[in-house]
C-alpha cells in the first residue's frame, strides 16, 4: 500500500491488521492522549467553577463550551475536507495544549475568575467543533477500508480507557495541586500527542481532484449534505444515529442519576451499573479489535440496537442493584456494537473527499444535538417517574434500528473484507 504525507512524500507500507500497524497504533496513542487530557481538563474546569461560583454559575461554565461546538461542528467538517484531517487535529490539540497550559500559569497569578473559565470554555467549543469531524475522518486514511471496522474497535477501547483513567487522575491532580496542577496535566498530555501525530503517513485519496471541496465554504457544506441525501446508505446512517441518540442519551447520562436517587441505591449503586455499562462497551470495542469484521454488518447493527433498547426500557423496572448491573451490560455490549458498526459503515461508504462533512454530520447528532434531549429527560422524569421516561426513551431508540431493518439496502450493508 502507497501512502504519503501531508507534504507530499511518499512513503511505502505492507498492508497489515490495524491493530499491528505502527502507524494506526502512533494515531491511537495520540487519540488516547488527547481524549485522557480532555477528561482532566473537564474535572479541572468543573473543579475550578465550583470553587469560585454557584452551581448555576458552575453550570453556566461547563455548558459555555457546548454553543460553539453545536455552531461550528459542520463548519469544522469543511475545513478537515479542505485542508486534511490530519492537519485539523494538530491544529486543534496545540491549540489546546497551549490554552490550558496559558491557563495554569495564569492561574499561579491568580484565583481562577468566572470570565477567565467561561472564555476557556468558549475555545475549546471552538476546537472540539474542528477536533471531533477531523479525528472521525482519519481512519480510512490511514489503514485499509478492510480494517475500518477494528480502528473503530480500537477508538472504543481508547474513548473507554480515557473515561476511566482521566476522571481519576484528575482528581489526583486536583487533590495534590489544585486545579492548577489538573490543567498543567492536560495540556501535558495534549503535547505527547502532538509528535505523534506529526509522524502519520496519510493515504492519498481516490477521487480527490473531482469529488473535493472548490467552492466556498457554504457551497462545499451544501454539497457534502446533498452528498448524504443522494446517498443510498448515507441518508438511511444518519437517520438511524439520529433517532437512536435521541433515545440514548438521556436516560443513560441523565436518567441514570434520577433512577438512582428514585430507588435509593446511592452512588456506590449507581457507580456499579455506570461501570457495567462502561465495561459492556469496553467489551463490544475489544470484540471488533479482535475480529476485524463483522458478516451482515447493516443487519447486526440494527439488530445490536434493538437489543440495547430493549434494555434500556428494562432498566428501570428491575427490583435490584445486581440486576440493573446485569441490564447496564447489556445496554453497553448491544448499543457500543451497534454504534461501533454503525461509524464503520458510514466511513466505508462514504466519498472520501467528503469524510469530514460526512462525519461533522453524525457529530453533530450524537454531541450537539442528542444532548438537547436532558431537560426533556429530567422534566419527564420529574412529571411522571423513571419507568416511563425509560419505555419511551427505548421505543426512540428502537424506533431508529426498526428504521433501519425496514431499508432493504442498509440491511443488507457488508464491511469490507
């Protein structure tokens, strides 16, 4: 397989199982680096608004970030087909490396103040808008459309261990130097990502020349759109990501929390069923690393989804901790796979000169968009209980895998061999 970089050199590789490529596993190390100090950056920020506000101020500052990030994120598509993904990305973590290291030092000077968080905040919306379609778009740029499925495997495995090792080592660094040792760890870790990515041998695209973005801003966005519209497979994804997220999301990242306080299992019950659902997706991404591929991919997906769904309505009608546990599992086993599945076909099917439009897409639904539905959530929930905020919320979710069982084209989707 012929490569080349950024700057044109070629480079020549023996085609070889993701999970055995140097050059995959230098993107993962940079990806996994990047998503640990975006954790220790979050429990820093919260840490930091906390101490010096009230909690809706808190909430003011965490939330700051999330109107750039929704504003921009189809923008930040454009520019990665532009320019490069890879490009974007290195743009993006030196931007945040230097933000949070300028950060730290200021706070050595002085106490952290609100309008200093919020601006942070403010700018890392911005670069997450351009980090999150760009990093999505790399993959088939760098290892073959057969392997698509086992780097999205890996990114699973590397999004869960960031997930459980940042949150912590968080926390340390608060505990031994305030929050003015956790940014000084993040922007840390953000710089190792840097040489790394520095050091990717990026794949030419097929196509390129005709298929890319020569317009302005506004004509590439309506042309990636009409790219997912026409497309036989892309317009049915997206829809299936849509409407599945909306279900999802809340009762797993809100719904959880207001279960728990409704049945009095405590944090030490809630923190076992978040962490069998973290493990059961842990679990999903592994079995795709291992694999490589999965036969009736389209079929799987929808199937893995209704599963998880079914699940998810469960969880609020099961009489103990042990059980909810044994639920949660479920839910991060079938709906991690079936997401898993569902990033690999979008990236296998799609014109490669429209990867990060495409991805800026299904971004957009799963973070910017999919959130929107916590007050919903937490309004429901305060109405009428959990048990049928959880029912619905399934029947959302299996109401985008039945959509996609129902599309004969979607069903019948292959990955690569």
């Amino acid at each position: 397989m012929t490569v080349i970089t950024d700057t044109g050199t070629p480079a020549h590789t023996a085609e070889r199982p993701a999970h055995r490529d140097a050059n995959v596993l230098r993107w993962l190390g940079a990806y996994t680096a990047s998503m640990i100090g975006d954790s220790i950056y979050y429990m820093a920020l919260a840490w930091a608004a906390a101490r010096s506000g009230s909690p809706t101020q808190t909430g003011l500052v965490l939330a700051a970030g999330s109107i750039p990030r929704a504003v921009l994120m189809l923008g930040g598509g454009v520019l990665a087909d532009r320019i490069g993904p890879r490009r974007v990305v290195i743009g993006s973590d030196t931007a945040r490396c230097l933000v949070v290291l300028a950060l730290a030092g200021a706070l050595l000077l002085t106490s952290p103040a609100l309008w200093m968080l919020i601006a942070v905040a403010l700018v890392f919306g911005v670069v997450d808008a351009l980090f999150l379609p760009a990093v999505g778009a790399l993959p088939p740029r760098i290892t073959a459309a057969g392997e698509l499925a086992r780097v999205q495997g890996l990114r699973g495995l590397a999004t869960r261990t960031a997930n459980v090792v940042g949150a912590p080592l968080g926390g340390v660094a608060v505990a031994l130097g305030g929050p003015t040792l956790a940014f000084a760890a993040a922007g840390v870790l953000f710089a190792v990502s840097l040489p790394l990515l520095l050091t990717l041998r990026i794949s030419p695209l097929p196509g390129r020349e005709t298929a890319g973005p020569s317009g302005t801003a506004w004509h590439d966005l309506a042309d990636g759109l009409r790219h997912i519209r026409r497309h036989p497979l892309l317009g049915p994804l997206m829809l299936v990501v849509a409407v599945s997220e909306l279900g999802f999301v809340g009762p797993l990242n809100l719904g959880m929390i207001l279960l728990a306080k409704e049945r009095g299992w405590g944090a030490s019950g809630m923190g076992w069923v978040i962490a069998a659902f973290g493990i059961g997706a842990g679990a999903s991404a592994l079995l795709l690393t291992v694999r490589g591929r999965v036969p009736r991919a389209g079929l799987v997906m929808c199937l893995t989804v209704l599963v998880g769904a079914v699940a998810i309505g469960a969880l609020a009608h099961l009489p103990s901790v042990g059980l909810a546990v044994v639920a949660a599992f479920c839910v991060g086993l079938f709906a991690g796979l079936g997401g898993t599945l569902c990033g690999a076909l979008i990236q296998t099917v799609t014109e490669p000169a429209y990867l990060g439009r495409v991805t800026s897409v299904s971004t957009l639904f799963t973070h910017a968009i999919a959130p929107l539905s916590y007050p919903v959530t937490g309004a429901a929930v305060a109405a009428w209980g959990t048990g049928p905020v959880f029912v619905v919320s399934a029947g959302v979710c299996a109401a985008g895998a039945v959509t996609g069982l129902a599309i004969t084209g979607l069903r019948r989707a292959e990955l690569p061999r």
